[in-house]
C-alpha cells in the first residue's frame, strides 16, 4: 500500500497585489463650520415656528413663503430691521442669550420668539 501523503500540498496564498490603497473618498468638503440656519418659515401671515431655542451664536433664517406678501421682521430689543420683503431669505445670528419678540410691522398677529441660551 502506497500511502502517500498528497495532503501535503503546498498551498501558497499570494496576496494579489498590494492593497489598493485607494482614498477617492477622502474629500475634504469645504470643512464646514459654517451650519445651516435654523429656519423658520414665513408663511400664512405667521412664523412657523412661532417659538424656537437656540444657544448663543446660533444663526436663524427666515424663509418667505408667503406667495409674495409682503412682510418684515423686527427685533426691536436688538433694534434690528431686516426690512420689507416678499421672497427669498433673511439671517440673523443671536450672539447674546435672552428672550427676543419678534414681530412683522405689517402684520400685528404675526409674534415670534427667539429665545437664546
Ligand atoms: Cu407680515
């Protein structure tokens, strides 16, 4: 009986290649600091939300859809106005903490509040 040994077979794992190293992931996008507002939608003659909370330095935008009605925003404790408007978008960054009415010289319902931690 010829009992030879074919288990011996030399088995060689050849790593194919060297690891691909392939970063085509690793963009940097624009390392943003910069968020996105915090948005609050003008729309049907109201803010929506009416009240939001945001810690200090935390930029707010308003985004008018209100099918071209005109409205503005008055933060009268920072006596900041940002003016009458129909469409588009206004910012405006909170840098101090406190409770701020917001209000639309147009429209005496419309009363917001910004309250900043
Ligand atoms: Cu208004």
């Amino acid at each position: 009986m010829n009992r030879s040994m074919t288990g011996g077979a030399h088995r060689t794992l050849t790593l194919v290649g060297t690891v691909a190293l392939t970063f085509a992931g690793t963009t940097l996008a624009g390392c943003s600091s910069d968020q996105d507002p915090v948005p609050i939608t003008v729309q049907n003659v109201a803010f929506s939300p009416k009240e939001i909370t945001v810690s200090a330095g935390t930029e707010v935008g308003w985004y008018y859809e209100d099918g071209g009605t005109f409205h503005d925003i008055l933060i009268e404790e920072l006596n900041v106005d940002a003016g009458f408007r129909q469409e588009g978008e206004w910012k405006y960054t909170f840098e101090t903490p406190g409770t701020y009415r917001v209000t639309c010289s147009i429209h005496p319902s419309m009363i917001g509040t910004i309250v900043v931690t």
